[in-house]
C-alpha cells in the first residue's frame, strides 16, 4: 500500500476545521411526527416536508428523484426565518439523523406583482373541496395555490411556507393545507410544481446544533469562518490516506471525497456523538455513497468493489483507541 497525500482535499479539509469545529456543541434533538410527501413537476421528482405538530418551529424538507430511495437522499433543507421572511437553509443528512449545516439561505425569489389573494369560486382537487390564493406575475399569468382543510386540529402555516420561495403565503386556517402549487395562464392551469400525495404519521428525530442553525439564519451571504481550532483527536485520514495502487484514479477520487465527507461528520459531532454510533453513521454512509455510485454510474461495477475494499479498511481508524 502507498501513501498518498490529496493536496486538494487536504486544502478543503483543512479549511473546513478552521471554520467549522465546534469544540463545545451543543446539539438538539427535534422530534418530527408528520410526513408530507408531495409529487413535484408531474410526478419526476417528490417533495418530502418533516414537522412536529405540536412545536412548528423548525420544517426540515428532503427533495429527490422519484426513482431514488429516500434513505440514500443526503440532501435536507430546514426552514429558516429571520427579518419575516422564511427560506431553505441547507444542509446534509448524516447517517439517519444527524443534520450538518453546510450553507445560509438565499432570500431571492420569485417575483409577484400583489401577495396572494383568496377568489370566490371553489375547485375540487383530488377530491376535497379546495380554495385558490393567486398574485400576478404579468399579464394573464398568475402564481396559484390551492388548500384545503384536514380539519385535523394542526397548524400547518410555518411548514406550507417551503412552498412560498419568498412570496407570501395567506396565513391558512387551522388544518388548512396546500395541495396543489402551480401557474394559471389566460385562467387554466398550465404548470403543476407541486401537488399533495399522502401524509404519514413518523417518529423520527433529527439532531443539529441550534446555535449554529440560529446563527447562520442571520447570514444571508457566504458562510463567516469563526476563529476556532481543532483541538480533539479525529481519525487519522482526516490528515493523511492511502490507498492501493492497483485502484484507478475515479476510485481515488471518490475515496477521498468519502472520506472528506467523514471528517466534516466528526469534526461537527466527534465530541458529541458516541464512539460506537459514529461506526455506525460511517457504515450507513458507506452505504449510501455505494448507492449513489451506481445510481450516477461514475463507477462502474469493478471500481465499486474496489470503493467498498479500500473505504472498510478505514473503519478500525473510527476506533476511539486510533484517534489522533
């Protein structure tokens, strides 16, 4: 086996301790108890919006292809609101529940020129007597939502504001839920973005560090590094790695990007998180770039055996006795 060193990752990595180390985190763990999945540009892609609906503070949104598997999805957004606007922070899902903050919100959106505003008629959507919000964008062309109430006692106003992308949403009624967002142009319905699918009952918690949530709502710009330093033993590919000489260049590539992918997970969490579970997050994560590999194709079936090979003879440096 040789040792190589990835300047380029190491430059990346290094940035990232520099900024991102939090040596006292303080994490939260909320808990989600409703799903809402919703087909998105006819059915190619859903949306799927995570609430508690007892505390809406926090919405947490995952986007995915259709033909992909939910549980391979790293990508979450959460709702963030500051100065009365709500928009999409974004983030990656580690494992099945840790959430990493890796970008601020962008508050450009889609321009109207009225908020939206409630029309006498009814429709009928999917079976359910629905009302119609819509603001115009110009001539005949108008920014539609249409609701309906579940009638279920929740109050649905902070996560149906995902849907907005900075227009404002009427505040809705008690059970009141949107189903269908869309454009009508010259008073037909031309473009469906998002229409409701089902509705689950979860219990799943999703643990992040508020303060750094909280703080980066109030950036609408670039990420500002703080001035900390790494200063807890993290596993020893954070600082060098290697691999063997028979894996091709795309193999190294994605080895490196795993394990880039690792270092930031234990750099935000390693004190937080329990020894014996971050073997697990590493194991899941493994798993989900596997999946990814293949949906994509960037490697083909040799090359994944050979991805899988090298990246499991990283797990034992997970070990609390091999921390550097």
């Amino acid at each position: 086996m040789t040792e190589r060193k990835n300047i380029y990752w190491m430059i990346i990595l290094l940035m990232f301790l520099i900024q991102n180390v939090i040596s006292q985190s303080k994490l939260t763990t909320f808990k989600c108890d409703k799903h809402l999945i919703y087909d998105m540009y006819g059915g190619k892609s859903f949306h799927s919006i995570f609430l508690n609906t007892k505390n809406d503070s926090i919405t947490f949104v995952r986007t995915y292809s259709a033909d992909e598997n939910l549980s391979n999805v790293s990508n979450i957004d959460l709702n963030c609101i500051y100065n009365g606007q709500i928009e999409k922070l974004n983030a990656e899902l580690y494992g099945k529940n840790h959430i990493l903050i890796i970008g601020n919100p962008d508050f450009k959106s889609i321009q109207i020129a009225e908020d939206l505003k409630e029309v006498k008629e009814k429709y009928i959507i999917k079976g359910l007597t629905s009302k119609l919000y819509k603001g115009k964008i110009r001539d005949n062309i108008y920014y539609a939502v249409f609701t309906a109430n579940f009638k279920d006692g929740i109050d649905y106003n902070n996560a149906m504001h995902v849907f907005g992308s900075g227009i404002k949403i009427p505040t809705l009624s008690i059970g009141e839920i949107i189903l269908l967002v869309g454009i009508i142009k010259d008073d037909k319905l031309q473009d469906t973005y998002y229409e409701f699918n089902r509705s689950e009952i979860i219990d799943e918690d999703m643990i992040f560090d508020r303060a750094k949530y909280i703080e980066s709502c109030k950036k609408i710009n670039n990420y500002e590094p703080n001035d900390k330093e790494q200063d807890f033993p993290v596993p020893s590919y954070c600082i060098v790695y290697g691999s063997s000489q028979n894996v091709t260049p795309n193999v190294d590539e994605e080895i490196s990007r795993f394990l880039s992918k690792m270092c930031f997970f234990f750099t935000e969490f390693g004190e937080d998180v329990k020894n014996e579970e971050f073997q697990n997050v590493f194991q899941i994560e493994m798993d989900k770039a596997v999946a990814k590999l293949k949906y994509n194709t960037l490697l083909d079936e040799k090359e994944i055996i050979q991805f899988k090979k090298e990246v499991n003879k990283y797990k034992v440096q997970n070990l609390k006795k091999n921390l550097m």
